[in-house]
C-alpha cells in the first residue's frame, strides 16, 4: 500500500548517546514521481509555478518563511489535502508556533481520517513532546487501518521505549524488523532496548550488524562499549569508545566513560584532563563535574573541588531539561525551539559560548525570533563584539520596527561605539512608543553626557529614577 508523499526516510526512529529511541518529524518531501519530473528539461520552472512542489522544496531546504507562504497558496488551491496541512504543521512548528503546528496536524487527521500515513504524522507530532499517550494513540490507529505499517510499529516502539516498557517495546521493534529486515535504524534501536533490559549478547549481535553496515557509526560503537563495560570487560569496553570518539571527537559520553576507567586506573591527571575537555564540549553533563571535583579533592585541590562539585549540582538540575532538548535535536536538527531552549539552559548557567551557537542556530531558521536574537545580541554586546551586537537588534527592528528594548539596547551599542547621536535618536523614538522605558531613560541620560548636554541628562536621569521608584 502506498501512502503518499509524506512519510520517508524521515520517519525512522534513530537513536542518541542517550540510548533512548528517538523519532524524527515527518516531513513533506519530493515523490520519486516529482524528483522524475524535475530531472526534466524545462520541467523545473513548470513544476515550481505548483505550490505544492515548491513547498516541499523550501521545506526540504529549510526555508521555512517561504515554505509557509507556498503552503498557504497551495492550501487555497488544494483545501482538502491533510498532507498540506502537515506541511504547514512541520513549518509552524520550525518556526516555534507548537500550538498552531498542533491544530493542522490534528486537522489534516480530521480530514482525511482514514489515512494512516496522517495518523504517524500525528503521532510523531505528540511523541516530540513526550505525550505518550496521545502518540500510541494515533499510532495504534494507523495499524487499525494496516498492520504491516512498519514506520508505525517502529514508532510505537519508541513510545514504549521512552515511557520504560522495554519489553513491549523490543517486541514492536522485533515486528518492524519483521516487515523490513534491512532496516538499520530499526535493528540500532532494538539493541540499545536489549542492552537496557541486560541482555548484551542479543544486544551486541545486533549493535555489531549496524556497525559491518556503517563503521562510522558513532552511537552504535558507544552502545557496544556500555554493553561490554556493563560485562565486566574494561579494556574492550574502552576501545569501542576509543572508536566512538575517532568517528566523533565531540562525543561527550566517551569521553566520560573513559575518564571514569582512567580513575579506576589511579591515571588522576588522564581523567581531569579529558573531563575539562568534556566539559568544554558539553557542559551540560552533570556527572563530568562531579567526577572532576572528586578528582581535584583527591589531589587535595580543596577549593577546584569544592566549585567543581557546585557546579554539578547547578548543572544537575537542568540536566534533565537539557537532555530532552538534545534530544529533540538528534531527531531534529531543524527544532529552532529546542536550539533557542538549549540556548537559554546554558546561558542562565553561565556557558555563553555554548549558548551563543544554539541562538544563531534558532535565528538561522527562523529569522523573527525576537528572544533568540535579543540574547545572542546580549552576548555579543558583553564579549565586546559591538558589530554584530548592532546586527542582531537590527535584525529585531526589521522585523518590528516598534520593538522598544531593541532600539534601547541598540542605543547602547551607539553608546559605545562613541555614536552619541544616533544613540540619541534611537531612543528618542523608543521614548515616543513608550515613556515609561526606563531603560530608555537611562540611555538618554548616558548620550546628552557624552555630548555635553547637562541639563537633558539630568533630567533623564530624574525621570529614569522616578520611574525605578515607582516600579519598586
């Protein structure tokens, strides 16, 4: 049975370091149908002036602005297609509107109700935020309509996997493999399910068969290495992580695991030496401080200790926040809320430069992210990289050109560029929207100091004050 365009190699459950099954979100993709058509000549142009076409490309390229705009046009011409709707769901939710990305996956369920291929949309849709029950719902439904649907035996697994019932889920896994036994993701996923229930054997047959597949294959080689190390066996353990991080040297988790047999192995400074390292990688492994403070404790660095084990207590209780967001991520690289999310955990505990990436990273795919942009502006504006501190507040006014913290923080930029007049009238304009800005206030107070205007500053001054008081 063919079930359209709109389930593909998308939908197949992968895996992270976390060793929880994941899913990836249903995309609109091009049809072999399409992808023939557009190897045409002169078929290209013709085969754009269809909406439905040059959404799925825009789609697929990751230009969501546009994408919603071809969705939309192909909607009006097309108002009973569900799979245009879950076009536009994967676009809303890309661009950070979960609640509308909701309505249209629900929607196009609604419209075409005996379509499974909508049904795992759906399904996948819920899955991504860890509604368990909503997810095998739908799930279920679609193998009401056809239980040889392997993309929704592979995705009920993964709901059953992260909800902890392994069993259920390794036999969802094992059926999936059933229908399409060549399937790498599926026999990936039911090894790391076999080597949690601590059935290695049957785990490493598996993990190994990935691995002859793909001898890159990073999370494959780390599962084998926990299998083994969950055995007993160290050494070998140890040179499957080995492996991990010649595929992938930002793999944290090695790393870790290694640090941890280099302590057992009394090598102290091996250990806090790869843990700084992990740390500069990933920060938001709690137990990468713990095990560098009890390392410093035992060198008798007391104090490196005392702030190492404080930061993993800080760390630790966002560790969990942090790990759904990565793994969104690892389903999704194109999740701009899980980007701006990660983005906010790491700069509220400090690690500005592992924040800063993840803000341009949401910016990138949703250009009006205002918050994103404020922030990546913040960090840039505090590193001193005045330039493109100015670029990110513009880009904010762009979008909204009465946007009244935008103008005041690029009137601080102003300020110190030594650029007094446009600071002036960035938030002379910012004041008109809003007089009750104090921040504004303060900024007007700074610029008619810097250009001699005495009397202007201190009244700002007086009005930022007044306003401060009456806010307390």
């Amino acid at each position: 049975m063919t079930y359209g365009i709109i389930l593909c190699a998308a939908l197949l459950v992968a895996c992270g370091a976390s060793n929880e099954p994941e899913v990836h979100e249903p995309s609109v993709s091009l049809s072999q149908g399409d992808l023939q058509q557009l190897k045409q000549p002169r078929a290209v142009e013709e085969a754009m002036r269809d909406p439905r076409l040059r959404a799925r490309a825009l789609l697929a390229q990751s230009k969501y602005t546009e994408a919603l705009r071809a969705f939309e046009e192909a909607r009006q011409q097309h108002p009973e297609s569900g799979e245009i709707l879950v076009g536009l769901g994967r676009t809303h939710l890309a661009l950070g509107d979960v609640e509308r990305a909701g309505q249209l996956y629900e929607m196009a369920v609604a419209l075409e109700p005996n379509n499974p291929s909508l049904q795992v949309g759906l399904g996948i849709f819920h899955l991504k935020f860890n509604r368990y029950g909503e997810a095998e719902t739908a799930f279920r439904t679609a193998l009401g309509m056809d239980s040889t649907y392997a993309a929704a035996r592979r995705n009920l697994a993964a709901v059953y996997s992260k909800g902890g019932r392994l069993a259920d889920a390794a036999r969802e896994y094992e059926r999936a493999l059933s229908l399409q036994p060549n399937d790498m993701n599926t026999r990936f996923n039911l090894g790391l399910v076999r080597n949690h229930l601590g059935q290695y054997e049957q785990a490493k047959k598996l993990l190994n068969e990935v691995v002859a597949e793909n001898p890159r294959h990073a999370r494959a080689l780390y599962a084998l290495g926990e299998a083994l190390l969950n055995e007993g066996k160290e050494a070998d353990a140890r040179g499957y992580f080995e492996q991990t991080l010649e595929v992938d040297t930002t793999y944290a988790q090695a790393h870790v695991q290694i640090a941890r047999l280099d302590m057992r192995a009394n090598d102290l400074a091996a250990a806090a030496q790869r843990l700084r390292r992990t740390i500069l990688i990933e920060p938001g492994i709690a137990e990468s401080f713990r095990l560098l403070g009890q390392i410093y404790l035992r060198q008798g660095r007391e104090s490196a200790g005392e702030k190492s084990l404080e930061a993993y207590e800080k760390v630790k209780s966002f560790e969990k926040e942090i790990d759904y967001f990565r793994e969104r991520l690892r389903a999704d690289p194109d999740d701009g809320e899980a980007h701006y999310n990660l983005g906010f955990i790491y700069g509220r505990l400090g690690f500005t430069g592992v924040a800063l990436p993840h803000y341009v990273r949401a910016v990138t795919i949703n250009p009006s992210h205002v918050q994103a942009l404020n922030n990546m502006g913040n960090i840039y504006f505090r590193t001193g990289y005045l330039d493109q501190a100015a670029a990110a507040y513009e880009q904010i006014l762009n979008n909204d050109g009465e946007h009244v913290p935008a103008m005041t923080l690029l009137a601080q930029v102003y300020l110190s560029q030594q650029r007094p007049q446009e600071a002036i009238s960035a938030l002379k304009k910012a004041i008109s929207l809003d007089d009750t800005w104090g921040a504004a206030h303060q900024g007007l107070a700074q610029a008619y100091k810097q250009v001699g205007e005495v009397a202007l500053s201190e009244e700002h001054r007086n009005r930022a004050l007044q306003l401060k008081g009456e806010s307390q």
